[in-house]
C-alpha cells in the first residue's frame, strides 16, 4: 500500500514497522523549524499473513490520522 500524499519522497530506509507488522519505505518531511521526521511511504503486506479487509481497514486510519492533521493546520472557515 502506497500513501499517495507522500508521492515523490525520496526513500531513505526500509525497515520491519512492528505496529503494523509488515516492510514499510520511510522517508524524512523537514517542518519549519528545520527538524527531520520520519514518515512511512509504502508498505508491503504479505499475501499469506493479511487479508485485504485488514489492509482497507488500515488505510482508512491512515486516511482519517490525516484527515485530522489537516482539520488541525488547516481548518474550513
């Protein structure tokens, strides 16, 4: 699964993401101040250990998490 709002990110790392137990491609965002955070990019969930529903599930939170940021840094007026 690929995070759309990241597209053009450059991949800095690949690591095993134990919250979601899958491979995960991470990137660094800079915020105003000048700090790195690291962001996931794509993760990578085995056929044989998840089902498409966990994986729907998945990025319906990550679509409501950021949904919430964006309520929060840019609200509607």
């Amino acid at each position: 699964m690929e995070d759309k709002t990241k597209s053009g990110l450059e991949v800095k790392e690949r690591y095993f993401d134990s919250k979601y137990g899958a491979e995960c491609d991470s990137g660094i965002i800079y915020d105003g101040g000048g700090t790195g955070h690291r962001v996931g990019i794509r993760w990578y969930f085995s056929k044989t250990i998840f089902t498409l529903d966990q994986i729907v599930k998945f990025a319906k939170d990550l679509e409501e998490r950021y949904n919430a940021i964006r309520e929060m840094t840019c609200p509607d007026d």
